[in-house]
C-alpha cells in the first residue's frame, strides 16, 4: 500500500491496510492526496505519478460520465453517494462509494462486474421465462377423432369480433374445424392444414407421437396475418390439439428485409442486386431490345464536400424521383449507389434508346431545390443496347458503364453510346486498377525534361515526368493510368513515391555539383487529403535536399476546385521555401483574381496558348503573349513557356519577355543518367543551351 500525507489529507494507513476495494482521496480540486495499493492496482500507476494530479488528469475518459456528475455532486453538496458505473474503455463495471469529508472526498471504488454481469444474465433469463408465460396459450383448439372443434381457450374466442368484423362465422364448440378457418384463407394453404390434420387422425394409435406444422395468412378485420399453426396427436381417441402463434410481425420484418436486400435505403428504387435480376429478365424475354441507360451526375462529391451529405442525400432523393416519374410504363429506374442511376428501357433500340437518353438529360436542365438550396446539377449518360443473343445482365450493365465512363471523360452534360472499342478500354482500366493496386510501383519511372533560361540558355532545372514501365505495353504516359489510379485511390500513394524519388534523384545530382531545380506535379486530390505538407516535408527530409530546390506545379483547374484549401497549404509550403508554380496556364477557367491570391512564384504558359499566340501574331493581332509575360511579371512572378519546338518558338517567347523554357527543340525528356550527359554537353559547349539548339548541337 502507497499513502501519501498532501495538501493537508492525512492517510489512515492503520483503516486502509486490508481493504480490498480500492479507496483514494480527493481535495476540492479533485486532486488526489492520499490512495491505497488496491487503487494502485486499479488506476495501473503508482503512487507517486498519481498523488497531487486530478482524477480527469489521470483518467481523462472519466470526462462527461455519470461517475463525474456524481462525484462533482457529492463534493458540492456533501451527501454521500453510492451508484454502479460501467467505465466503457474497459467494459467493467464498478461499485463507487463517495463520502465527503472537511478536507475533500474519499472514494471507495469495487469491482462488481461479476456480480452485475451475473445479475443481468439472471434477469435476462427470467424476461425469457416471463415472456413465454405471458405468451401461452397461443390461441388453441382442441378436435375430436372427426375433426370437430371440442374446446378452445381464452386466445382464441379473444379474436372472435375480428371474425365477425370480417364478415365469417365464429368458429365455436361443434363447428367442423377445417371448414370454418377455409374463411379467408387461399385455397392451397387451405389444403396444405386439411392434408396435415388428415394425416394426423389417420395416424395408427400406439405409435410414436406425430406432430405437423404450416405457416398461413389469413385476412381478418384488421388486415392480414400470418399464424404458424402447429397440431399434434394427444392421444389414442384420435384428439388432436391445435396452436396458432401470430408470426406476423416476424413476416413484415422478412418482408421487410426482403425488400431492403433488392432496394436502396435513400432512394426507395432497386438496387444493384435487384437491377440485375431486372435486367436478366428482360434479356431472356426479349433479346436484342433491351437497352440500359447509365447516368452519372457531374461534379457530385463538389456537391457534397460544398454543401453537406444531408443536400446530397436530398438531391439523390429528387433525381431518383424525377427519373421514376418520367420513364416509360414497363420501364424500371434503380440506383446503383454513390451518384449512379440506371434506367432499363424495354422493347428500345439504339435509335430510341438515344432519344430517351437525351430526354432523361433534360430533366437536368431545372435546378433541384435541396434544404432550401437551388443546386444546378447535370449529367453524363451512358447508353447501351443489348445485341443479339446477349444473356448476361453483368455484360449489359458492364457495356452501359464503359458508355458512361466514356460520356464522362468528354466532358460533362454529355450522352455517349456504347462501341466494342469501350469494352477493350473497360478492361484496360480494369487491368490498370489492377495492378497498381498489386503493386505496380516497382514499374514506376521518372524522366526528366530540362528548363532553361532563355536570357543565358543556363540549365536551370528539370520537370519531372511519371511513366510506366509496362510490362506488356512498355513505356506509358501519365494520361494512360493517372485518371484510373485517381478513381481507385491510388494517386496519392503514386505522388508520394514520386516526390520521395524525385527529391533523392535532385539531391544526389547537388552532391555531384549539378544544382538542378526539381519540379513536380501535384494533383487536387492531394489538397482534399490535406497530407501534401506532410508528404513533402517528409521527401525533403528523407532526401536531404534543399526547400528551395523543390518547386510544386499545379494545373489552373486543380486549384480551383478548391481555392481555398489550395491557398491555405501552398502557404505553407512556401513559408519553409518550396517554390510552387501554376502549370499549363492557359487550359483552365480559373480568374486572375484567384491566381494572385495563391502563393506561386511561377507561371509555366501551356504549349497550346503558344500556338495560339502564334497564329494571332501571324494574323497581326497583336503580342498577346507578350501581355501575359509582361501581366506575370507585374505580380512579380516568372514564367516559363512549355512546348517550345521551334526556333521560330524560341524566338517568339524570347520576344515575349519569357525568363525560362522547355520543349523538344531544347531537350525531350529522358532518364537521370542522359540528364546529366546532356547537361555536361551543354557545360563543354558554352553553357547556352538555346544556341546549341538553334545549331542542331543538342540533337
């Protein structure tokens, strides 16, 4: 036993040495002064790391439970308490005993969870017990050797006004048994309960006892119910002895799960399951004219993520219910889950399968009003048709999928038909998702391209391009599995090996004294994640290299999904130096306005806008290259053209004002190694990188 003398609480060592229970003290401020070993023992810390602390300091899970209320009770009124309590984290129950005294509260605390456990398994029994004995008699009938009704019991004759509200005759004493419940009965469980007691009369005495039973509904005053009717021999006069037990609640509930297996919980339409058993219906009734419709809503999670899961329950409910309003009779709409809808549509071919699908899109057009916010939304529709001699529902619905998927990938609002050639590329995404999910980052490669100054032709640093290293289809770009690794989850995990191997790659480059900028691009998905200033800090810790070595490209369109989280994590990675830049700039919709609240220090100008402003220039419209340079420049930050391929590029972008370039006239990208042979060709040949170009020295 541990006691302590504190703020002034005195031990009683000689009173606590053979107590069981644990026991402790507590000051006014709920700080321990004194505790027996038992309590030691309870709390599992000594003495010594208890005494002087409060109770929540050392059990902070103690916060909010009766145990607080209770105790904060005893200490402010002085009345003793004495109650259970279940401490949850350790599913036990205790008996707790406080008494105030001048210097605070002493507590007595038991473990009785044996007992109460006991106690409650004791009480539970005697429920069953007490229910089965407020259950009997079920309503119950005694027969003769012939089938008339000798007695009944009290149940029984408690149901006759129903028998008489539905308009049959009271079955009483006399009354032949079968032909008085054949009221409202269907006839073959009407013959199923006659064969049975049949059997039973017919039954040898002296044999073994014979029983028999049937479930039947039967529709009384009230509405339908459902019985379980169960007789059985008495004895050798040929007696018989009948129970009804009411399963009807028992039936609603399989009914009711019945329904909830083939249905969506927020919609009330047919799920998957029930799709498919739809589907493959229609396919062997009528092959060849069935046509499924796929409907993905756009910009869904924007919807959710802005606005709550309670609007985009709301708004699944309400698309949902416009959808079933306006099918055609026959037609079945159900929701496959998420944002996904499928209408079937019977006796359809393509053409009419095409127009309902365009009619479907145009329930869009006016807005759904979602806990009193009018939500624009539209959708992207997969159509498919099922050819002759289709049979499998997963097919269809497969094809339908591969249609939307290819509607969504055009851009939204969109209708796309089902073609062979969606099925192949169904399955490469499967095979994609596949592997990646198995383990395809040992595939991974990075190539590098070099960015030069355009004023020096200096080898400033180099942007960091992801491939894949197939192992049948050989060396893939991002836009071959990027968009699959992001549906599946896999993008972030991609990234994060991406910044890990890119930053060793730049920092072994600086200890050979090739000081190289490492460029890298981040994806929306990171910002949603919120791990990107961690993912960061870690490569560059693991790598060694420098903060400002390191500089994050993000595309228009990735930023502004979500402006804001985007500013509040770019903040921080550039208040401990990582330089961030807006890539592709000039493919987006994103404002001025947006851009310069965002915390990047360089503008790399989209290949596509450098074509543009080629063939304005050539039409003599003026230098609007030149005014996006000078327009960067003004907010202090740099700019960098992409894609420059010929000199008449280069010349144009050095006219513009451009501080830096990348394109294949000056280098296509490459492995690390041929990085650093290009690199000391540039170094042997003056270090102007642009002129060696314009010579045909860097081919």
């Amino acid at each position: 036993m541990h006691l302590s003398d504190h703020a002034g609480a005195a031990a009683p060592a000689h009173l606590l040495a053979s107590v069981p229970d644990a026991v402790y003290h507590l000051d006014h401020t709920w700080r321990f002064t004194w505790l027996n070993a038992a309590a030691e023992a309870l709390l599992n810390r000594p003495a010594d790391t208890v005494l002087g602390k409060t109770v929540l300091e050392c059990i902070p899970d103690l916060r909010g439970t009766e145990f607080e209320a209770e105790v904060r009770g005893a200490l402010k009124d002085g009345r003793p308490r004495v109650f259970e309590y279940l401490h949850r984290p350790r599913d036990r129950w205790f008996e707790v005993r406080a008494s105030g005294d001048a210097t605070g509260l002493v507590v007595f605390v038991r473990d009785v969870d044996s007992r109460h456990r006991a106690q409650a398994a004791q009480a539970h029994a005697l429920r069953q017990t007490t229910a089965v004995l407020d259950a009997l008699p079920s309503p119950t009938v005694l027969l003769d050797r012939v089938g008339r009704i000798r007695s009944v019991n009290r149940e029984w004759a408690a149901n006759d006004h129903l028998v008489r509200e539905a308009g049959w005759d009271v079955a009483g004493i006399g009354d032949d048994y079968v032909a008085r419940i054949a009221q409202g009965l269907v006839p073959d469980e009407l013959a199923r309960i006659a064969g049975g007691i049949a059997e039973l009369r017919a039954a040898p005495a002296g044999g073994p006892t014979r029983t028999f039973a049937c479930d039947y509904s039967q529709r009384l005053a009230d509405g339908t119910s459902w019985w379980r009717l169960q007789a059985a021999r008495v004895d050798d006069a040929g007696q018989i002895v009948v129970t009804h037990t009411d399963i009807s609640e028992r039936v609603r509930d399989q009914q009711r799960l019945a329904w909830q297996a083939t249905h969506d919980d927020l919609t009330g339409l047919p799920n998957r399951a029930r799709l498919l058993e739809l589907i493959g219906e229609a396919l062997a009734e009528e092959a060849g004219r069935t046509a499924l419709l796929f409907l993905d809503i756009d910009g869904f999670k924007t919807i959710n993520d802005s606005l709550g899961h309670e609007v985009g329950d709301e708004l699944l409910r309400q698309v949902g219910a416009r959808l079933a309003h306006q099918i055609r009779p026959g037609d079945a709409v159900g929701r496959l889950g998420g944002d996904q809808f499928v209408v079937l549509a019977h006796s359809c071919d393509t053409s009419e399968a095409a127009s309902l699908a365009f009619r479907l899109q145009r329930l869009f057009a006016r807005p759904f009003i979602a806990a009193g916010v009018s939500v624009p939304v539209s959708a992207s529709i997969g159509v498919a048709v099922a050819q002759e001699g289709l049979r499998h529902a997963h097919q269809l619905l497969s094809d339908a999928d591969a249609a939307g998927y290819a509607a969504k990938a055009a851009g939204r609002d969109r209708v796309h038909l089902f073609s062979p050639g969606l099925r192949d590329a169904a399955r490469w995404r499967m095979d994609v998702a596949t592997r990646l999910r198995d383990g395809a980052l040992d595939q991974f490669v990075v190539h590098y391209q070099p960015v030069v100054r355009l004023d020096t032709g200096e080898v400033e640093g180099v942007e960091a391009l992801l491939r894949w290293q197939h192992p049948e289809r050989g060396l893939l770009a991002p836009d071959a599995f990027l968009s699959v690794a992001e549906e599946t989850g896999q993008l972030i995990p991609i990234t994060r090996w991406l910044l890990r191997e890119t930053t060793r790659q730049a920092a072994d480059w600086a200890r050979q004294g090739l000081q190289l900028r490492m460029a890298v691009n981040i994806s929306a998905r990171h910002f949603s994640t919120e791990t990107l200033v961690r993912d960061v800090r870690t490569a560059l810790h693991e790598s060694g290299l420098a903060a400002e070595q390191l500089m994050l490209e993000l595309t228009e369109t990735c930023v502004a999904e979500d402006p804001t989280r985007a500013e509040d994590q770019l903040a921080v990675l550039r208040g401990f130096g990582v330089r961030v830049a807006i890539d592709d700039f000039g493919t987006g919709w994103s404002s001025l306005a947006q851009l310069m609240a965002l915390p990047i220090g360089t503008l790399k100008i989209d290949r596509s806008l450098i074509t543009a402003a080629e063939r304005l220039a050539a039409g003599g419209t003026g230098a609007v290259l030149g005014a996006i340079v000078e327009l960067a420049h003004t907010l202090g930050i740099r700019s960098v053209a992409e894609g420059v391929e010929t000199a008449e590029h280069l010349r144009m972008v050095r006219e513009a004002g451009c501080d830096s370039a990348q394109g294949y006239l000056l280098a296509h990208p490459m492995a690390a190694g041929d990085v650093e042979r290009w690199a000391h060709r540039v170094e042997a040949g003056g270090g102007d990188s642009c002129a060696m170009a314009l010579a045909g020295q860097l081919g």
